[in-house]
C-alpha cells in the first residue's frame, strides 16, 4: 500500500493573502510544513499541488516536490487533480498553514486504512471534543457526529446534537481538516457536482457522504497551529523560537 502525503497550497487566502510565503524562522512558511512532513518519515512521497507559480517555485528550488494546478473551490477537488496521475493507495492531506505536525494522529489515519481489509471506507479524519459553550456555538468550528462505530453521520456550522433534553451528558466534537483519502474515492468525489447542502454550509465532507461514502472519524487531543491571520503567525513564530531553544 503506497502512502502519500499532499499539501494543498493557496496564495491568495483571503484573510491573509501570501501567509504561505511569509518567513518563519529562516524560510517560508509552505517550505517549513514541506520539510516537516518529509522528516515524519510517514509517506513514501510528499507533494505541494498549488495554483502558485511563487509557491511551485519556492518548493522547486529547494529540491522538493510540488504540482500545478488549475483553481478549485475546495481542497478535495485540487488534491484529486493533483494526484490523478500518481501512483498511489492512500493520500493524506496536511494544511499548509499548519506547519508544526503531531505524529501520533497522522498514524492513527494511517492505520484506518491498514485495517479495513473489506475497503469500505473511502476516508478518514480527525474530531476534537469541545468543552467551552462559545466555541460549541461558534459557526466558524464545523462540528460533526457519528455513529456508534465513529463514522460520521453529519457535520455542521449549527451546533449539533441539539440538546433537547437537559438532564443527558452530550459531547460535542470539532471536525479538524486533516484528512486521509482512498486514492479512488477522492478522485470519484472530484467528479460530482457540489451538493446545496455543501454549498449552503460551505463544508465539503457532505458531498461525501450524500454520495453514500464511509467517513471514519478518530478522536484527537491535537489542537494545531494554523496561520490564518498575521497575530497568528507571530504564534507560530514564538513557538518555533521555543522548540529551537
């Protein structure tokens, strides 16, 4: 079973434009989240799929791999387009704005696969509890809930379960954007049209699962450091400070 590892990599982000390309330490951004998922030692490849030229070629020129693309709403569908032609059983996506990695839950994905010897599920990813009421009810956190065997039935922006009866304990859970893709089912999913049920929530796992694919979620205490303002990138700055000192 071949494992590879994609980072989808934007330039123009809307809320920070070029964050990719922004230094961290003594390099960039896109290349330090590059690097690091090399030195998992996880994947037998690693590739950047970018509409960038800037971004192509910063991985280029240091001796990584990376694959234009054309522009796409969602990840999934720039993921699928980049490894339509590469050689490959499971693709693992990591943010590119996440650039300090947890092992243990990219294993975790990593053994879904391993062992589903009846290949029935088509992906899998991370949930985290939330314990706080204002993130529970925050819209920007995409909550989801599943089964009893940890396979999602839904996510959603709107706070889900919804507690009608008081007196009951209820967990909540965050969907965090790490996924791992059966190669075939991500490039299926790149050949259906959006749903209005994706499209009202702007989530892109319900096109998934309206089209009757399995999601197997995995609970993780691993909360990452994305960039997606530039307060936050002074974090990321600060923490790479302390894990050098």
């Amino acid at each position: 079973m071949k494992i590879i590892a994609v980072i989808p990599a934007r330039y123009e982000a809307s809320r920070f434009p070029g964050k990719l390309m922004q230094s961290l330490g003594d390099q960039s951004v896109i290349l330090t989240t590059y690097q690091n998922v090399v030195d998992t030692g996880l994947f037998d490849d690693v590739f950047v799929a970018t509409d960038s030229q800037i971004i192509f070629d910063e991985i280029i020129a240091h001796k990584g791999k990376a694959v234009m693309t054309g522009e796409h709403e969602t990840g999934s569908d720039r993921i699928a387009e980049a490894v339509e032609n590469i050689e490959c059983d499971i693709v693992i996506n990591i943010q590119g704005d996440e650039p300090f990695l947890k092992l243990e839950p990219l294993k975790q994905l990593i053994q879904v696969f391993k062992e589903d010897t009846t290949k029935e599920i088509s992906l899998a990813s991370l949930k985290i509890k939330l314990l706080d009421q204002e993130e529970i009810e925050n819209p920007n956190n995409v909550k989801v809930i599943t089964d009893q065997k940890d396979f999602a039935l839904y996510f959603s922006r709107s706070v889900i379960p919804f507690a009608r009866e008081k007196s009951l304990p209820i967990n909540y859970f965050k969907h965090i954007g790490v996924y791992a893709f059966r190669k075939s089912a991500l490039l299926n999913f790149s050949k259906l049209e959006m749903t209005p049920l994706e499209l009202a929530e702007k989530i892109e796992c319900i096109r998934y699962l309206e089209s009757g694919m399995k999601i197997k979620m995995i609970e993780t205490d691993f909360v990452g450091v994305g960039i997606d303002v530039p307060e936050d990138l002074e974090k990321a700055r600060q923490i790479l400070k302390e894990m050098k000192s």
